[in-house]
C-alpha cells in the first residue's frame, strides 16, 4: 500500500465494504477513542452499504464527535 511506502510507521486497515467499516469504527470510538483514524478513503459504490449511507451512518452514530477525521472519495 502506497501509504506504508511513505510512512512505514503507519497503522493501516482495509476494510472492503461500509458496513464494516461502520463496525470497526464504532468498536474503535468506543474502545480506544483516541485512536480513531485520521484518513478515510473510499469508494462511491461500495459494497454492502453505499458512501451515502456510510457517511449518514457515521455521523448518526456520532463516531467521531471532535471531527477529526479526513473523507477521500
């Protein structure tokens, strides 16, 4: 992956549809809050939960209530 030949100090996941995406982050925001990630990049059309239903998930759910995270699509 691109961003580990950057910064190989870099924690990365892949995670391959929003549903999931959405499952980890909830996990993470109630886990660990500290270490929500910084960057997510995504696709339009991704499997399972489209980028529009990600999107309204992750800010109904309140994930990341500083907003601190950057979206890339």
């Amino acid at each position: 992956m691109m961003i580990k030949l950057v910064n190989e100090n870099s924690d990365v996941d892949t995670i391959f549809n929003g549903k999931n995406a959405i499952e980890k982050l909830l996990f993470l925001s109630k886990t660990d809050p500290g270490h929500l990630t910084d960057y997510i990049f995504s696709d339009i059309n991704m499997p399972v939960m489209i980028e529009c239903g990600f999107l309204t998930e992750y800010d109904d759910f309140k994930i990341d209530h500083l907003k601190t995270t950057h979206f890339y699509v």
